[in-house]
C-alpha cells in the first residue's frame, strides 16, 4: 500500500496535550550547530558568562530585560544566538563588548575613506535605508557579481555537471524558470523513514508504507556534507556549499575556503556571490522562509559573508569589528547590494533587527538587541515602501496577504528569537504560521511580482531538537517540513519550476531493534513472535526495556530513562538514550539524500560532493542567470 502525504492545514499533534516532564524539558534547551564551540553569552553589563548551567535566567538579548513570565523565558532559553568565544587569539583578547563604541565610527563624511582592512567595505549610499537609520551610513559589503570560476571547488562542481549534462540531458530539455530549494536542517536518511513511519501512525496506518510529500518526486541522489576543515560538517559551511557552489570551513557563511574563521578583515579576497544575489542581479525574484531565526546560519548563507556564523547581530560581533562597522548578519539581510535584496523574508529572529531598548510588538517584556540603534525593520520597508509588507504574526500575515494589491515585498518576524516548535506552537497557543503558511505567503508575494524567482524554504528545527536528543520533535518538525513541501507542489507547476529537497546534514540519530511492523516508533521495542502476535517487550542485556530510536551522543546518555512504569517514551519531552554524553548531541558525517523534480532535475543522481546541487540550479537556469556568468568559461577538469 501506498500513501501519499497531502496538505492537512493545521496539522493536529496527537499527543500535544501531554503533559510536559520537568525531568526532560526539551524545551528548556538551547542549540548550537557547531557544537564543539564554547557557549558564552555577553550580558547586559557586557561581561562574558559561561552558559552552561545556567540557561534560563541570562540569555540576552532576547530575555534582557528583567521579569520575563516564565513561558518566555523558557521560550528564549530554547533558543538564544549561539554567542561563542572569538577563535583567534586576538579576537579573544579584545574587551567585553560593552565597552566598545555602539556605533561604527565612519560618518557620512568619511565613506571615501578607506576602511581599516578591507576593500570589501565600500562606501554606502546615501538612500532610503539611510533615512530610515539614526545614525550616519556605514560601509557595506562588496559583493563580487563573477563567480569564482577559478576556486577549484567550484571548478570541480561545474565540470561534475558538465559531465551529467552530457550524460543525460536530451537536446529537447528544458531549462527551469523558478528554483525551489527547501533544506531540512539536519534531515539525515534515518530521520526521513522515522517521520515517514510517525506521519503515517498518525493517520492509523502500520506507517512503514506510508510517504512523505518528499518521497514522491522523482531523482534521487546523495550528497557528500563535510567541510573543507570538517569531516562532520555543520550547518554554515554545508549551506555555503548549496547557494554558492564552494565548498568552505565548518563555521563560515559565503565566504570560499580561504578564509579564517573570525578574520573579518580579509573577508575581501575571499567572498563569493550566493545564488540569490546573482538572481537579484538579473532581475529574479528571490525569498527566504526558515522556521529558525533569518539570520541563522542556514538562511543567512542565501544572503550574507561573515567569517563567524554567531555574529547574526552587531552586539555579537569582536568589538574591533564593530567598531569599524563590519556589517553583522541581519545588517547584511536588509543592506544587499545585490538588486533590491531579498523580496520575502519569513522567520524568527525580531530582536537581531530591532534597536536595543526597543520593547518588543507582541512580547512587552522584551526588547530588540541591537547596539547601533537602527530599527531595520524600517530599513527593509524603506527599500521599496509602498509595496512593502512588515508583520509580526501569523494573524498580521494574512492581513497582509488580504490586501489589494498584495505585498510585493514581505518581511515576517515572528518571534523574537525561534519561532516556536510545532507542537509547542499549539500548546503555547503562538500566534506563529505553520512552515506551510509561510511557504503558501512567499509563493503568492513572488507570483505578485510576475517574474522568475528563487526561493528557499528551511525546516530549520529539525536540528534543534536533535541536538537535544528529542526525537519527537525532530520528527514532527520532519512531518512540518514535509507538509509544506506539499502545500508548495500543490502551488507550483513541475513543468517550469525546479524543487531540490536535501538536508545540509545528518545527526547520529539511529533505528535499531527488531521492533515489529506497526510498533510505535516512538516506543519501546516489541519485537513479533512470528506468528501474527507479539513478544513480550524487549530489554536489553541490563534487563531494561529499549527505544527503537536512539542518539550515538547527546544528553540522553546522562540519565537514561528506561523505567516502563515511570517513562513513557512517546512523550513529547522524551529524550532517547544516548551512547556518549555530551550536553549537545552532535551532526553525523553521513551522506544525505537529495529529491528532485521538475526541469534540470534529471542532472540530480549518483553521488556528488554537495556544492554540485549549486551547479545543477545553475544550469536548470541556463541564461537566466547570465548577468553573473563567469566572465572566462569553466576550465575543464584536471
Ligand atoms: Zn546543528
């Protein structure tokens, strides 16, 4: 039997009124992708602290300001900026950050000057984004339009599918108009058949037949995930490799492997163009929708260059970076130089763009976090203002897409932080959309707009709760993930629109056992007699009863909780047992799957190192991109 999943809406979480267990809150957790950094967070008084241990109650700048209620500051724990110490030696030297200038030091007056380091700094122009800021214009990154054909990552990527386009693209094929990448953030093989087996048992199937909206298309390959430095990758080179066809160091955003992590002044020579901004160049449309912060490092790589991927806000930034303006993360969302910058922006992260001091739209017991006092909210209106949309909440969302004429430009932020997991979203009762909104939103904006487009969608939690060794969240935020993929394919036409579906990478979640067909895949194994029955549950050589699901490492080794008659392992909060024990369960360097359809999808086979899914956009597109085309053809193969 086979089941096809379709848009349910609102997807209903069977098991959401469960009540929470102090003992595994996997809420009360905060994540890092790169999970080998220490954690420190600058607090308000701008000293350093040593998270570990002491999360609720100093996780700036999202809970600063004093008296949070208790579900908001649990909320802002789940998921404060991933602040680490500075890696080079200067870098950790440097003074708090409080005690540095706010604002960058170049005024108007001085943007001919030249900047400290870089000649990526160019000067800013005096324009609507200007106006809309209380301080004077700081320098900006240059982005170069060429790609770097001569990088022999991106040499070696293109003549991969120059190959595959000689193999096997027909002379009567055709190029794609649209690109729709969607990334599960950590959606490892083994992810993908536990929440096909979940999503299937929620709708009273057996579930092992059962597929995800995903599963349906029709190429299939693998990708190789790790970095340059990395053989077990993280989320900020992986995504480099996806948007600009080089593969780069664990830790860096846009920027090709010659760059130092945290060496902002040699950002220069070593940026390299993302697929958006070439699409802006040339005049597509172009979005970004993520379930996580926008400036995290998965949508940030669509439109920033930064040698650290935690400095998503200025107040993150080493202070000599600040002080001669480097542009943080969310500075480079709203300033691109490519075009008019990204068209749709949905996602969390609200606090990264408002000034600090500002109190929050939807949560008055906090604030925005930024040091420089620019609301760039108003600088991403200023852009274009009268076919501008700015929202806080899935309600505000649709008033916006109600309007006549809709949006042609959106920015949603709507949380201050992450948005809410699913199954927290419901029982929080947020007025947060579902990823499928969201997706549905940006697809109505870039149809508005009557030109090609690109647009990336994240199921960025689906990382999170791994690292926190909670299957059920992973889980459902796979099912979320896939349900709008479904809603997407029902929007668009296969016929003129690429969609790439992959994981930037793996987590060391694994499925073992023998637990029989239809066991719950969330409990304990129960393993068939054989005979149409069940045996009675499995226990392992200690006598205790095991889970189908467990982590190679993370925090389920530390107290394992295998009491049946204490544990119910189907819980929401529910953490797997774990092998070694580590706060953070960590990524695995296992290849990832890759789906496709639609044109140019017939290159997406075999196994490729990662940054060949750039190449494949690329050519689906053909000319559409040629603004950006390298000036000198790719050198053939050594
Ligand atoms: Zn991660």
């Amino acid at each position: 039997m086979e089941c096809r999943a379709s848009p349910r809406g609102d997807r209903r979480h069977p098991r959401a009124g469960t009540q929470r267990s102090p003992r595994t809150g996997a809420g009360s957790s905060r994540f890092l992708c790169s999970a080998t950094l220490i954690l420190l967070l600058a607090t308000p008084g701008g000293a350093a602290l040593d998270l570990k241990g002491s999360l609720s109650t100093t996780t700036p700048p999202l809970a600063a300001v004093p008296g949070a209620a208790a579900r908001d500051a649990t909320r802002a724990a789940a998921s404060p900026p991933t602040l680490t110490r500075p890696e080079t030696p200067a870098a950790a030297a440097l003074p708090p950050a409080s005690t540095a200038p706010a604002a960058a030091p170049l005024s108007r007056s001085s943007t001919s000057a030249p900047t400290p380091a870089s000649t990526a700094l160019g000067a800013a122009q005096a324009g609507d984004a200007a106006a809309a800021s209380p301080l004077p214009p700081t320098p900006r990154l240059v982005v170069p339009a060429e790609a770097p054909s001569t990088d022999p990552w991106y040499r070696a990527g293109a003549a991969r599918v120059a190959a595959l386009t000689r193999q096997h693209a027909g002379p009567a094929r055709r190029r794609a108009r649209n690109v729709l990448l969607f990334v599960g953030d950590g959606m490892g093989v083994t992810t993908v058949t536990a929440a096909r087996i979940l999503a299937g048992q929620e709708r009273g199937l057996a579930g092992e037949e059962f597929s995800l909206a995903f599963e349906t298309l029709p190429q299939l390959a693998h990708a190789k995930t790790y970095n340059t430095d990395s053989q077990v990758p993280d989320s900020a080179g992986t995504m480099t490799a996806l948007t600009t066809g080089v593969k780069t160091r664990a830790g860096m955003i846009g920027l090709d492997a010659g760059a130092a992590r945290g060496d902002w002044r040699a950002v220069a020579e070593h940026l390299v163009p993302t697929l958006f901004e070439q699409a802006e160049r040339a005049g597509l449309s172009t979005g970004v929708v993520t379930t996580t912060r926008v400036t995290h490092a998965t949508p940030a790589a669509c439109y920033a260059h930064i040698p650290h991927r935690d400095w998503e806000l200025d107040a993150t930034l080493p202070a000599d970076a600040r002080a001669a303006g480097f542009p943080d993360i969310a500075r480079q969302l709203v300033e691109s130089p490519a075009g008019d910058g990204l068209d749709v922006v949905l996602g969390g992260g609200r606090a990264l763009f408002l000034p600090r001091g500002q109190t929050d739209p939807e949560h008055p017991e906090q604030a925005g976090a930024r040091l420089d006092g620019r609301n760039l909210t108003l600088e991403f209106r200023a852009r274009a203002p009268a076919e501008t949309a700015v929202v806080w909440t899935a309600s505000g969302l649709r008033q916006a897409l109600d309007a006549t004429p809709p949006p042609r430009r959106l920015l949603g932020l709507f949380a201050p932080s992450h948005m809410a997991y699913a199954v927290d979203r419901e029982r929080e009762n947020q007025d947060e959309p579902t990823l499928a909104t969201m997706t549905r939103a940006a697809l109505r904006v870039l149809a508005a707009r009557a030109r090609p487009w690109i647009l990336m969608v994240e199921g960025g939690r689906i990382d999170h709760a791994h690292h926190d060794g909670n299957a059920y969240r992973a889980l459902d935020e796979t099912i979320e993930f896939s349900d709008a993929i479904a809603s997407a394919l029902e929007e668009i036409d296969l016929d003129d629109t690429l969609v790439i579906v992959t994981a930037d990478h793996d987590h060391t979640f694994s499925m073992g056992g023998y637990p029989r067909r239809g066991n719950p895949i969330l409990g304990w194994v129960v393993e068939s007699d054989g005979k149409g029955g069940a045996r009675p549950r499995a226990v392992d050589d200690a006598g205790a009863p095991y889970t189908t699901l467990a982590y190679a490492n993370g925090p389920g080794a530390a107290r394992p909780a295998t009491d049946p008659a204490t544990t119910n392992p189907q819980d929401p909060d529910y953490r797997q047992r774990a092998l070694v024990p580590l706060e953070m369960e960590s990524h695995s360097g296992s290849d990832v799957a890759i789906y496709a359809g639609g044109p140019g999808s017939e290159l997406v086979r075999g196994t490729v190192e990662q940054n060949v899914i750039y190449h494949v956009i690329r050519e689906a597109l053909g000319d559409a991109l040629q603004p950006s085309e390298p000036t000198r053809p790719v050198p053939p193969p050594d």
